[in-house]
C-alpha cells in the first residue's frame, strides 16, 4: 500500500498564540500581587502585635502602675525599651508602606482635603518629635491654606515623612516652615528645613530607599532613609510629583504638587 504523506501540524495562528500569552501573564501577575498581599499581612501582623506589646508593657512598668519598682534604673530602662519599641515599630511600618508602594498593592481614593486639616492631624502625630528636637514648625497662612485632591490617609503619610525628615536632619532648635499656594489646577506645597544642605548631585541617590544625607557612621538624625522616597511614592500615587532643591537660606527644599481641589 502506498505510504501516506505525513504533514507537520500547522503552527498556531500568531494572534491566538498571543492572546493566549497575554492571557497567561495577566493570570500570573494578578496571582503574584495577590502573594505580595498576603505576604504583607503575615508580615505586618507578625511583627506589629509582638512590637505594640512590648510597648504596652514598657508603658506601665515605666508607670508604675501596680506598684513601685524599687531601684530608679528600672524606671529608666523601661523607658529606653519603649523608645526603642517606637523606633522599630515606625520602622517597620515604613518598610511595609514602602513595599506596598512599590508594588502598587496600595488602594488611594482621592476626595477634597484641606490642608490645614491634615496638617493639624500631622503636628499631634509628631509632637514628641518636635519636642525631642525642640523645633518649630511653621506654617504660613495657618488657617487658610487651599485644599487639594488626595487620598485622606496618603496626604497624612506625605506630610508626616516630610516634616519628620525636616526637624530630624535639621538642627536642635530649628525651624520648619511650610508654605501652600495655587498654580494653575495644582497645589504647590514647600517643606523647607534649616539643615546643612543638600549637594545636588546627591538629590536621585536620596531618592532611594535606605538612603541618607550623610555618613551613616557620624550622622546624629535618626532614621532609615525611607521618608523621602515613601513620599515620593505616595505623592505619585495620588497623581501629583515630589521635587528635591537646596533652600535659598542653606537646607533642604521639598516641593510636592498635587491637583487642586
């Protein structure tokens, strides 16, 4: 019997074969995003329920509150261990708030904000800071500053990271002053600190998370690095932009805008 030609099949049409890819990507991706999701929330219970223990506990052996400890240094270390507590507690959450960022598994829903109300919430948040610090900060026009689009929790977030960043870098007993005005369908917001400074070829590489100003071996503000960079973030995740400039007076220079309300 005569043999049979045998054909090679037929290569998939290019447009199926695509679509089908692309199909596949998507599925991946969402799968990954859903991963980093669930990673975020092991690790943010994990690490904040143990850490808001400690601090707890610290608070009342430091307080006394069932009875006295006997040697003053008791005191004193219970102290030490709630500072600490707070430091690697805003640690923490700031590299949670950084992967979130990154990987955009962070939902903002813009609304009118004031910016005076938000700045109020602000000053109460860091208020042991300042006084840490003994700074002064500054806001012109208080009272009635223009209000802007933005997510109510992420524009807190923003002005928090940059007025800490200010009163940590700059001096004890310097000041901070923040200023807000209309340009066009934006709102230009200026954080200026008192600091020593900012060389701009070192503006991108402070852009970077784990970055700082200056050497990490002789530097006395405290800090990881990821203030900036979390605003950076955050500020372009509610559609607005964050800029870096030596101050015309010597110190650093912050410039956000974000769409007006």
């Amino acid at each position: 019997m005569p043999k049979t030609a045998r054909h090679p099949p037929s290569p998939p049409d290019a447009a199926v074969e695509s679509a089908r890819l692309e199909r596949l990507l998507v599925r991946r991706a969402a799968s990954l995003d859903e991963a980093k999701r669930q990673f975020l929330r092991m690790v943010s219970h994990e690490l904040r329920t143990p850490l808001n223990a400690i601090i707890g506990f610290s608070e009342i052996i430091a307080a006394e509150l069932y009875g006295p400890l006997g040697a003053p240094q008791y005191r004193e270390y219970a102290m030490h261990v709630r500072q600490s507590g707070h430091r690697l507690l805003r640690l923490v959450n700031q590299i949670l708030e950084i992967a979130r960022l990154q990987d955009r598994v962070v939902d903002m829903e813009s609304r009118r904000e004031p910016l005076d109300h938000a700045l109020d919430d602000v000053r109460d948040l860091i208020a042991e800071d300042l006084n840490g610090q003994k700074a002064h900060l500054h806001v012109e026009n208080d009272g009635a500053l223009p209000a802007v689009m933005a997510d109510p929790g992420g524009l807190r977030s923003l002005l928090r990271n940059l007025i800490e960043n200010a009163v940590f870098y700059g001096p004890e007993g310097g000041t901070v002053t923040v200023r807000a005005r209309r340009q066009g369908s934006r709102i230009m917001i200026e954080i200026e600190d008192q600091g020593e400074g900012i060389d701009p070829e070192d503006i991108p590489r402070l852009m970077n998370p784990f970055e700082q100003g200056d050497n990490a071996l002789t530097r006395t503000a405290q800090g990881a690095g990821l203030g900036l960079p979390i605003a950076r973030l955050t500020a372009e995740a509610m559609g607005g932009a964050l800029t870096l400039s030596p101050a015309p007076d010597g110190g650093l220079l912050v410039t956000v805008t974000l769409p007006a309300a």
